[in-house]
C-alpha cells in the first residue's frame, strides 16, 4: 500500500507545477478572449485536466496537502466554467469584443456601398486597443511576479504612440502591432511590423 503513495515532498513539487500550470492556462485564455491568439489553449487544458484527475486519485494521508489539491481542483473548475462560458457567447455572437469588431466591420462596410472612402486608418493605436494591450501587460506582469504598482495606463500608452511613427520608419512598414510576450520570464511588449 505504500508503494502506491507518492513521498509528501515530491507531491507538493507536482501540486506547485499544476498550479502553475493552471495560472499560465488562465493567461492562454485571457489572451484568446482579448483576441490575442487566433484559437483557445485546448491541448494545454486537456494537459491541465488530465493532471488534476491523476494527482486527485492519489492516495494522499497528509491534510494539507489533500486541502490543497481539492482547493485546485475547485479552482480549475471555476476558470473552466467561466472560459466554456465565454466560448459560448463568442459561439452566438454576444461576446462583447466580438460585438464590438462587428459593428466596427458593419460600419466600414456601410461607406464602402455609399462609394464613401472608410475612414483612412489613424496614424496612432486607437484607445481600446491600447486599452486592452496595457491591461494584457499588467496581466502578464502579475502572472509573472513582476510589480504593477506605478504603471499607469497613461505611460506605457505614450511610450507606445511614440515608438510607433519611429518603427514604422525604421522597417519601412504601414502599421505597427504590439503584442505581449514573456521573455526570460519577464512581461514585454513587442512591436510587429507589417508592410
């Protein structure tokens, strides 16, 4: 009966990946929602699950460690409750940012059948999207460790406006795209040229 147990130490190692792993699950999803990444993290889920169902079935004496795995595995419920939710309503076209893009796309559309030109693309990031790359980046730092305290929407926006005219310059390109990334572990916004 022994055998079957894992050691304490090496089951809080694994339970310390796992709830890893679910925080950097939640950061996949947050980033689809935001429409970041173009498909949902569903490998990375069913990995995530799998996980939980094996550690769950583990014969464990320890209290707390037992606690910990249950307060997880309510945890992973919870986040996959509300990320079902979520597809859902991007499913029926009630997703908000969808509903938004929608109406943007609708409204482009519109000019093009009055033979109006759409309105020429602004030389800077429009403030939602700005928005919603700063709030990405704060997500980041804090699933990183990293302080938020101090970075104001207002700074990393102006940083941004005033890379963009000197980046599209220096690659010759027509627009500019930030995105969030982790590199060395840290949160870091990369800008993306396209022609």
């Amino acid at each position: 009966m022994a055998d079957a147990q894992l050691p304490q130490e090496k089951f809080a190692e694994d339970l310390d990946e796992l709830e890893e792993a679910i925080t950097n699950l939640q950061v996949l999803y947050e980033k689809y929602f935001l429409g970041i990444d173009r498909r949902p993290p569903e490998q990375e889920r069913l990995r995530v699950s799998r996980k939980m169902r094996e550690m769950r079935t583990t014969m464990v004496r320890n209290t707390a460690l037992k606690f910990r795995i249950n307060t997880l595995f309510a945890k992973l419920i919870s986040f996959e409750r509300m990320w079902d939710r979520t597809l859902r309503e991007i499913e029926e076209g009630i997703y908000k940012r969808d509903v938004f893009k929608a109406k943007l796309h609708l409204k482009d559309r519109d000019h093009k059948k009055e033979g109006r030109p759409a309105a020429a693309a602004p030389a800077e990031i429009p403030e939602p999207q700005l928005r919603k790359l700063y709030d990405t980046y704060l997500l980041a730092r804090q699933r990183c460790g990293e302080p938020t305290d101090g970075i104001s929407f207002e700074s990393v926006a102006n940083r941004i406006r005033a890379q963009v005219p000197q980046l599209k310059e220096k690659h010759k390109a027509r627009n500019i795209e930030f995105k969030v990334v982790i590199k060395g572990g840290k949160a870091v916004l990369k800008a993306i040229p396209h022609e």
